[in-house]
C-alpha cells in the first residue's frame, strides 16, 4: 500500500509518518516544503527508510506537485497546516497552505487514473467559541469560526470543498487541541497563549494518539477496508481523561516549572470569549479505531521527566517567571492586554464583548471562579448517552440515517438555519448536491450530508467576514450556541480589510 502524505514535518505528521512504517506492506511518499529545514528531515528519513519512502519537494498548493504525490497512491493524508500564530501574522500563507493546498490535493485526488482515499486532517477550531453552557460538540453542530482566525476560516473553507469535491472516498478528521513535545516551548513565545479562554471546555489528544489513528486507518485498509468509515466527518476526540478546561490546562503545564497561572499573570489578561474547543460527544474514531492511549496527566508527567529545562525552570521565583516571561508576553501583539492597551476596538469587541466588560474583568483570582470541569459532566464516560439534552439541535430527525434522509428533512433543516432548501427531491446519495438559499437570500449548492454532518451553510455569507451576529439573528441553528457568550443586541461585522487590518462596523439593525 502506498500512503502518500502532507505535513509530515509537523507534530502530528511526524508521528503518523513513523507509526504508519511501523506497519508492513506500507510505503510512503510524502511531501516536504522546499525550505532548507527540510533538507536535514529528508536525509534522516531517506537512511531510516531507505526504498520504502519516496520525498517529493514542492508546495501543497502546486498543482503539479500534488499531482505527483498522489500518483498511485493508495491514500492521501493531508497533514499540512499553517496554524496560529503564524496564520495571524501571515494570513496569506495559511490561504495557500490550508485552503489552496487542500483544494489542489482534492483536485489531484479526483483527477487521479486511480482516486487515492482522501483523509483530510480539519480542526475543532472550526466549530468556535464553546462555553460550559453548551460544552458538547459533535459532527453537524454549526461551524462558527473564531472572528478573526484566519487559520479556522481557511480551515473551514478547505474541508467544505473536499466534503464537496465528489471523491469516491472522503474522511474529514477534525483534530482537537493537540499535545506535543514541544508545546510548551513554541507556546511561551506569543500573545496567543491569552486567547485561551479560563473556564472554556477544551479536549486534549496527544499527537502520538492522533498519529496511531491514522496508522489503524492504514492497518484496516490493508486488511480489507473501512466500509463505514469512508465519506464522513469525524472529530479526533481525547477521551474523558483529556477533557478539562482552558484554566486547567495552564495549570498542568505551569505545575511542571513550579508555578501556577495564579501566579504569573491576571484573569483579566484572558479573552472570555471567540476561543475555540470543546468537549466530544461523539466517539465514532475511537470505536472504529481505538487509539486513545494517552492522557494529558501522563503526557505532562513524561515532559517534565523528559526536559531537564523543567527542573532548572523550578529553581527560579515565580515572581521572576512572571516578570521576564509573562510580562513580556502581555506586551505581544497578540495578547490581549495589548489590544486593550492600545484600543485595537475590534480585537477586544470580539475577544470580550467591548472595552468596558475588558476593564471590568477581575484583575485578583479571589474575584473570580474557576470552574470545575467534572462538575460540568467533562469527565464523564459516555457522553453520547449522559448529555443527549445538553446537545445541540441539528434541527431535523437524526435518528434517521443519512440514507433515509428526505427532501421534508431538508426543508426543516434549512427552515432552522434561517433559510430553504430549493431542490424538489434527494439525489440518488445525501452526497448529491441540492441548492438551498441563506437567510440572506443567497442561492448556493451544497450535498445533505455537507449540510447536515458538516454543518456547513453559506459560502457567500462567509466571504462578507464574520457576520454572525446578524446570521444568528434569523437561524435558530446558530442562535442556540452563539448567545452563550454574544448579547442579544450585538449586531457587528467583523473583517479584514485590503492591507490586512482588523476591521469592524456596527450594522444597523433591522426592525420589524
Ligand atoms: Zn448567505
């Protein structure tokens, strides 16, 4: 078999690239940028796998190059990403990277003499901000992308075309906050660090587990397929152990350098809202699959046994910590603090819901409560059966399978996201494409199963930028999840401008 690969420089890509040549009867090829970081990783796999792997250098977003990796290849796996920060500071190479390389991926795909099965790598990140209020999330909940984040609007925009590109075989894996070697290392380097939100529900999968998933998808293929995994989307859950909370997790790391957030920065240096993470109801992969090993208290025992940085980092005050490590970093352009600072409007509208609920926030810990996430069901077992009622609607019968869908199903679905399916009647598949119109009256086209567990909408609202509040205004479907952390009144509309600016206007509202 041949498994032709992205983004195997990467923390997931790595360890799917080494798992998945673990398994006999695997062949790779894969594909590395052209940039001279890369000229050492290609030496080292070339002399650790010899014939077995084949590297292409180039872009993802090259068609030619795409073409070639996916020549003969049993199955694609695109692992390639710009994330943040880098996506916020450079949105043009998270366009490329994360929507134009998966738009030529899936063209190369479809094109192919033989389609290779398509494993697309998405990210929670396109579902938005999540609140204890509804802390659940599963395939088909509304994709509400974080304003301003590049990364999960190229993210979205990239899963939506190869959901809609026609394949013979798709699987879209949405990947949940990820843990890593080096996370702690690349994260104290960036305002991004605050844009956790303290008492929002986050999962954890390691990015071991994540590639061990992809090696069980190789290991079942080879041994004869994976008839119901194919043409669906799925989130890469953690598993109880992982969920926790944004104050949690900064807890679990801080601990390895013998600190605590309480004592290097303020709850106000926190956004309190348009985050990204959530807990998964759903555990379709890890029963198909199983390939949940790792637990976030293990994986931060091994680091800090690992790292030798983390016992020298226990010796130095907290008091110092703070001062020449987290001082500085509220002084980024990507923290908070320096938005507020410096009255970037827009950011703190987005990140707090105005300057005023910015200045009011706790500056002491005593003032603020930290949630407890095993009292909010995190740690839970079986999610699916325990929070059937704090689920979201999806707004049609769901006990139906996608096969059994009909044209009534779409008509309510739509009616619930504001807006009408147009088509008189289903396709031969739910991954017939039908035409539907927006509660703006655009007429676009997208297949039931897009729709429905995709929980795509729009296209033409989405390139009007960040207009939710006026979308949820009309679409009971977003409503439910968006008013947990926006008020009623709100009515902005967030966007970029031509040179690359954070901008925002209040729209007038509509009245009746
Ligand atoms: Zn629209």
């Amino acid at each position: 078999m041949l498994i032709a690969m992205t983004g195997v420089s990467g923390s997931m890509g790595s360890e799917a690239l080494a798992q998945v040549m673990e398994q006999e009867g695997v062949r790779t090829r894969v594909l590395l940028t052209p940039r001279k970081g890369n000229d050492k990783l290609e030496k080292e796999l070339v002399k650790q796998y010899g014939a077995r792997i084949e590297i292409l250098r180039g872009q993802v977003y090259d068609k030619k190059t795409c073409e070639k990796l996916v020549s003969g290849a049993d199955m694609l796996v695109n692992m390639a990403a710009v994330i943040p920060p880098r996506s916020d500071k450079d949105p043009k190479a998270s366009y490329l990277c994360n929507y134009k390389g998966a738009v030529c991926l899936a063209d190369a795909a479809a094109n192919a003499a033989v389609q290779p099965k398509f494993i697309h790598i998405s990210t929670v990140a396109v579902y938005g901000n999540r609140t204890l209020e509804h802390p659940w999330g599963r395939p088909g909940d509304p994709l509400l992308p974080a304003v301003y984040d590049h990364y999960a609007l190229h993210k979205m925009m990239a899963e939506r075309y190869v959901m809609e590109r026609g394949l013979k075989n798709f699987a879209v894996l949405r990947q949940s906050a990820m843990l890593y070697e080096g996370i702690i290392f690349k994260n104290i380097h960036d305002g991004l660090l605050f844009h956790t939100t303290l008492n929002g529900p986050l999962e954890w999968v390691s990015a071991r587990d994540s590639g061990y998933l992809i090696r069980r998808i190789a290991e079942r293929e080879l041994a004869g397929g994976n008839e119901t995994f194919w043409n669906g989307v799925y989130d890469i859950a953690g598993g109880p152990q992982n969920r926790c909370t944004g104050y949690d997790t900064f807890a679990d790391g801080f601990s390895l350098m013998g600190g605590s957030p309480k004592k290097y920065f303020k709850p106000c240096h926190c956004e309190t809202r348009n985050f990204h993470g959530l807990w998964f109801a759903d555990g379709a992969l890890e029963e198909m699959f199983g390939y949940q090993r790792d637990t976030v208290k293990g994986f931060w025992e091994e680091i800090g046994k690992k790292y030798k940085f983390f016992k020298a980092a226990k010796l130095v005050p907290s008091a110092l910590i703070r001062l020449f490590l987290f001082r500085r970093l509220l002084g980024d352009g990507n923290a908070p603090a320096k938005w507020i600072k410096e009255g970037d409007e827009g950011r703190v509208i987005a990140a707090f819901g105005g300057m005023e609920e910015a200045l009011s926030l706790p500056r002491d810990w005593e003032d603020f409560a930290v949630a407890d996430a095993a009292q909010w069901g995190g740690r839970e077992a079986r999610p699916l059966e325990n929070c059937k009622d704090k689920l979201l609607s999806h707004g049609y019968d769901e006990s139906k399978r996608p096969s059994e869908w009909t044209i009534e199903d779409m008509r309510a679905a739509a009616a619930f996201r504001g807006g009408a399916c147009l088509s008189e009647k289903m396709g031969a598949t739910p991954y017939e494409k039908l035409q539907w119109s927006c509660s703006e009256g655009h007429v676009f086209s997208a297949s039931p199963y897009t729709v429905l567990k995709g929980g795509h909408w729009c296209p033409a609202c989405l390139s009007e930028g960040w207009n939710f509040d006026a979308l949820a205004q009309k679409s009971p479907f977003y409503a439910q999840v968006w008013y947990d952390s926006h008020a009623r009144g709100e009515n902005m509309r967030y966007w970029f401008d031509e040179e690359g600016n954070a901008r925002f206007e209040e729209v007038a509202k509509e009245r009746a």
